[in-house]
C-alpha cells in the first residue's frame, strides 16, 4: 500500500510509539519557531528547563506581534527574547524584519523537515512540503531543549485540486472553497494534504496561504508536496541546495478525500464573524467598506503586494476607506521599494504600516463603530479587530484592492486587468534584521525587565472535588475569547495576573472576581472549546484563577493540549447530551479522580444539586495521563532524556 506525503514525513522522524491513526508518536524535530506575543512564555520556561543549547537543527525567536511599544512592556519583552536567543542559541529576527510565518517560508523553510512554532498559523511552511505544526509555547520550548514533540498521529485527508483556476484567483479563494465545504471544525484530527493537477497552477505562496487558513479547519496542519514549483521558490531565494522533490506514492491510501475544481472557484469571502461563513463576492458587491487591510501572515507575499499595487497603480483609495497595507517581510518590502511598485501604493493614498502583525491582531486600526472592514487575514472573530461590533470580511487581495478604490466590495472578475507577475530572477535578501547566536553563547546574560513575571505553575490533583460551573457557553469558543489579545493587553503577554482580570469578560465581566473567590471552579462549553490561537495564556490564565477542568462537547487540538500541559482536565462527555443536564448554578463532583483517570476512560461526575450522573471522557494517551497527575507537562518532562534516547 502507498504511503501519504504525510506518513513518510512523519516515519521517518518517528522517535517512540507506533505510527497508527489516533495514538501517540514522538517525533524528531528539525526547526522551531517562536513570536514575541507567545515567546516570552515559551522562553521563560526554557529557562526552566535550562538546556545546555538547542537540540534542533534551527530555532528563530521572531519579533513580529507585538510593535506598538506603547509603554516599556513591550520592549521589556523583545529585550528578553533576544537575549535568550543570543544564551541558547537561537537566531533573532528585530521587529521590522517580517511576520515569522513569511519570513520562515522565504528563508528557512526545508521539505521533509518538522517544524513546530508557538503560533497556529505555523503551517503556513506546509507550502513547501514540510509537516510544520502549531502548539503551545511549552511544546516549542521542550522542542528546543530535549529535541522531541509528542503528537496524535493524525488521519490524512486528501484535497484534489484539479482544473486551471480563472484569473485573478488567490490562493485565499481556495482556501476559503475548503472553509465552505467543511467548515471550521471539518480539519479536526486530520493533516489536509494537497494533491492533483491543478497543482501546476498554483505557487508556493499561494499554496502557503492555503496551509496558513488550513488552521482555521481545525486541521493538524496542511502540506503540499515539493515539486518543480517548489524548486523554483528556493532558487529564487538563493539556497537551492534546501530542496527536496517529495510526494506521496500514487497509491496512497487516504481518510477523507474532497475534489475542488479550481476552475469552478469564484472569487469568495468570508462574512463576519468566522472564516467559514463564506459566500461569492458577488453576493456581497456593493456593501459600502470603511476600511480595508491588506497583509498578515496569509496574504502578504511579494506577489500578493504587486498585484495590489498593479491595481491600485493610478487610482485613487475611495475617500471614505482607510486602505492599510502591511508587505509580509523586510525583503518584500525592500523589493517593492526598489521596483517602484511601494510608489504606486503610496501615489493612490495607501497607508503602508511596517512589515509584522499589525491590525490582523488587534494592534491599531480598529474599525470605527459598526464598521465594515474587509481584511485579506484569517480570522474574522468577533471583537479581534479591536472593535466589538465591526463587521470583518476574509477577502483575497485582489476583492480588497478593487473594493478599497470602488468604496464598496467589489468582484475582481469584473475587472479586466492583467495581474500577471513577472517574478524576479532572485528576491535577494535582507539580512540585517537577524542577530545570529555568538560563538561563546551560555555567558550571555538573560534581561527580565519588571513587567516579567514568573507563569503560574499546577498543583497534583486532588482526589476528591466539587467544582462549581463558573460558566456555561456555547460552541466555538476562541481562545480570543478566553484571553483577548488587542493593543491594550498584548504588552502584558508576560504577565500572567494581569492577564487574568480579562478572562471570559466578553461573556460576563464577573468571571474574574468569581473564579479568585471560588478558587476551584469548572468551565463548561459546547463544542470546538478554544479553537483560534495557540496561546497557551488560555490555560494558563485559568490555571491562575484557580480553574481546574473545563467539559465540553468538544476541543480544538492545540488548545487541549495546553490544558493538559499545565495539568487542568479537558473532560468530554461520554454522552453529549448530558450538557443540558449541566446548570449554570450547578457544581460538578469528582471522587477518586486519580483512580479513575488511572483506570480508563470513563470518568463518574455528579451533578449537584440535582445528583444526576454523568461520565466524562479524556481520551489520554499514558503519557497525557501521567502529566495530569503529576501536575503538568514542565514538571513530567525534565526527567526525558533529549532525542527520548
Ligand atoms: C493569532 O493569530 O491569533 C496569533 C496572535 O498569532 C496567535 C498567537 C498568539 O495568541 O500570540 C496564534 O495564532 O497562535
Ligand atoms: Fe500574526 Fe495575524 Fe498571522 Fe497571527 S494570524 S501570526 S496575528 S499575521
């Protein structure tokens, strides 16, 4: 039998387990990478682990989220993380140098090689052929100090591109396709992996963009194979020796199988307030925009920006939208300066804002009240733009650049235009926003500065609990929910009780205050419970508030991971209807939980006061439950050997 692209990857990085769908492997890791926002977490527990150096072939610690430097926090922050990067080995790109996903695809991204980020968007690198995967920062940190990641071998499900896609179609429109037809939870479980003739039209930026959104399915991460497109890429960007032709054989047996044919796609969009409320821009056509964003790591490569600047070349931005344009990478936007295209951007009333995150999480550029932004990002959630109540579409670049001059959205197969992209022979580089680690590295002092503050660590478990429901939500809550992430509380990323006054309060402003009092409550959800972000401030905020478990129908993968890497119970029901038996008003009570966890999967809760019975799943690899019980995966780890040898 044929193997995927996925299993050969994996196998041969196979560490410990078998490689079977649905239990747990241990997998060699070849590269890491961290962002500021998540990084000082994932660096203050390295430091707890203290390595001798890094156990990967290649760690980046990128400064790319958090730039506003509206106070010292920020700073405090970036300070640290370089100079860690500089103790252990790590190379540092500055803040200005580009969003980590981008600059990673263009620079080190390797075919056949894991990687994993603190960030979810991590799989953006998929786009090249390696199995690149987000998790939390105390997986990245255990990454780079013992050499070693612990997954759930995931199902593989095969996307069939056939067809040639029309004009002015963005990688973004497949993507958003995908969304469509299986929505935000369809990729939970499964690694999506892109196959098909449709292949030969697509390149590898398109195909990153398409990895980038896979997070949004839910999905493990996405993966192309490497082939004469992806040959090209790595000349291009001068290190040709870093590709490697792979594929998976042609009888590969698959989970899932979705056929697209890309030349049905129409230019698409997602309606607020999630990425799979997709419908055709020419549905939208006409809805009056107030402000368009062009950028983020899904859409921001070079080729992404001149499209944009081809179309705005002559034009004038519409006088009632605000049109921001943030170039994915320092290199990107060093070409685009020296070609003249950043001159046609600026001569059409564009605002260009430096290469990093920016408006896509919240930092600046928060819509007015009510506002209609149209965004070529990922992720629309309610609030994340900084504005409760704005109303945010995911559009290609192209819909936003024809909608940011036309004042409303506007359909880019209406236009006549040629977008063709004549690429460059080589995109050169820019180097001077790397710090590389020195020779002598472990003399170089670690910077805390005030606004760092130690995370919180768990307890062992009692045995016996009684938790009260500090609150009962609905389905698909993000981790921007639990922890908003905006230019108010991003500075505070290193700072854990801060943090914690703002835990759930887009839902009840009383969260924070109960849970101190309680100190010792339960979390109860619907399904898809933290799905978004990586950030492990979801569990560990919680954690700080004396949170010990949350029950949902469901959870996405990174963030269950979080919880049990700082020992709080992800619970499942073993019979999903029973959340209807759970009161907001009601406490849950556990007896003998580590004989039961110990035991199996079949946990007995009572419900109080009623006293009806329910059982609770976990569904724990041996090693999640050990972690559990010995309070978090921090505390389990530091006895493994690097490599598990
Ligand atoms: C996001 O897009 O939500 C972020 C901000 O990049 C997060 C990381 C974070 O919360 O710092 C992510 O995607 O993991
Ligand atoms: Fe940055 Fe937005 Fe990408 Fe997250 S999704 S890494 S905030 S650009």
């Amino acid at each position: 039998m044929g193997k995927t692209l996925t299993a050969k990857i994996l196998e041969s990085h196979l560490l410990q387990g078998t490689f079977e769908v649905g239990s747990e492997i241990a997998v060699k890791i070849n590269q890491t990478l961290t962002q500021d926002s998540t990084g000082t977490m994932c660096y203050l527990q390295l430091l707890a682990l203290d390595p001798d150096r890094c156990h990967t072939d290649l760690s980046v610690a990128y400064i790319d989220h958090n730039m506003l430097q509206t106070g010292f926090e920020n700073m405090d922050d970036h300070v640290f993380i370089q100079s860690v990067a500089q103790h252990y080995g790590i190379i540092f790109s500055k803040a200005g140098g580009g969003i980590c996903h981008q600059v990673h695809l263009e620079r080190f991204s390797k075919p056949n090689s894991i990687l994993i980020g603190s960030d979810s968007h991590t799989p953006t690198c998929g786009g090249v052929g390696s199995i690149a995967i987000g998790a939390g920062g105390l997986d990245v940190a255990i990454g780079m100090a013992k050499g070693f990641y612990f997954m759930k071998v995931p199902k593989v499900f095969n996307v069939i591109l056939t067809g040639k896609p029309k004009s002015y179609l963005n990688g973004k429109d497949i993507i958003l396709s995908v969304l469509q037809a299986i929505s935000v939870k369809g990729g939970v479980g499964y690694i999506m992996e892109y196959s098909g003739d449709g292949l030969q039209y697509l390149s590898v930026t398109d195909r990153a963009t398409i990895c980038n959104m896979g997070a949004e399915l839910g999905a493990t991460t996405s993966i192309f194979p490497s082939d004469e497109i992806t040959k090209t890429y790595f000349t291009q960007h001068q290190r040709p020796e870093d590709f490697v032709a792979m594929s998976a054989d042609a009888d590969a047996v698959y989970d899932e199988t979705l056929v697209l044919n890309l030349s049905e796609i129409v230019p698409l969009a997602a309606k607020p307030h999630s990425p799979d409320n997709v419908v055709k821009v020419s549905e939208l056509v006409g809805i009056k925009v107030d402000q368009v964003a062009i950028g983020s790591c899904t859409n921001s490569s070079y080729a992404d920006m001149m499209k944009v600047a081809k179309i705005l070349k002559g034009k004038q931005v519409h006088p009632n939208v605000s049109l921001v344009i943030s170039p994915g990478s320092a290199n990107i936007l060093r070409l685009l300066a020296e070609n003249g295209a950043l001159s046609d951007m600026i001569s059409a009333g564009a605002r260009i804002l430096e290469s990093g995150c920016g408006p896509c999480i919240g930092m600046g550029q928060a819509p007015k009240s009510e506002g209609v932004s149209l965004r070529t990002f990922n992720r629309n959630f309610m609030g994340r733009s900084g504005t409760q109540n704005a109303q945010v579409y995911l559009v290609s670049p192209e819909t936003a650049a024809y909608s940011a001059i036309d004042g409303a959205i506007s359909d880019p197969l209406t236009h006549q235009d040629d977008l063709t992209i004549i690429q460059p022979a080589t995109y050169g580089r820019v180097d001077r926003y790397f710090i590389y680690p020195p020779e002598i590295r472990k003399a170089n002092p670690i910077l805390m500065g005030p606004n760092i503050k130690p995370f919180p660590l768990s307890e062992i478990m009692s045995d016996d609990l009684t938790l009260p429901v500090l609150i009962k939500l609905k389905s698909n809550i993000t981790t921007d929910d639990i922890v908003p992430s905006h230019a108010k509380l991003l500075p505070y990323r290193s700072n854990v009780p801060y943090l914690s006054d703002y835990c759930l309060t887009v839902f009840d402003p009383t969260v924070p205050k109960r849970a101190r009092a309680l100190n010792g409550s339960i979390i109860v959800a619907q399904e898809n419970y933290g799905q978004g972000s990586s950030r492990e401030h979801a569990a560990l905020v919680p954690l700080y508030l004396g949170i010990k478990a949350v029950i949902a129908v469901s959870f996405a993968r990174i963030h269950r991971s979080n919880l049990i890497n700082v020992g709080l119970f992800p619970f499942t029901f073993e019979n999903p209807e029973d959340l209807n038996l759970i009161l907001p008003t009601d406490s849950i009570k556990l007896v003998n939980v580590v004989e039961q966890v110990q035991s199996g999967n079949r946990i007995e809760a009572t419900i109080l006061p009623s006293q009806k019975k329910i059982y609770l799943k976990l569904d724990l690899s041996d090693r999640e439950s050990e972690v559990l019980l010995k309070g978090g995966w921090l505390n389990y780890v530091k006895g493994l050997k690097v490599g598990l040898v």
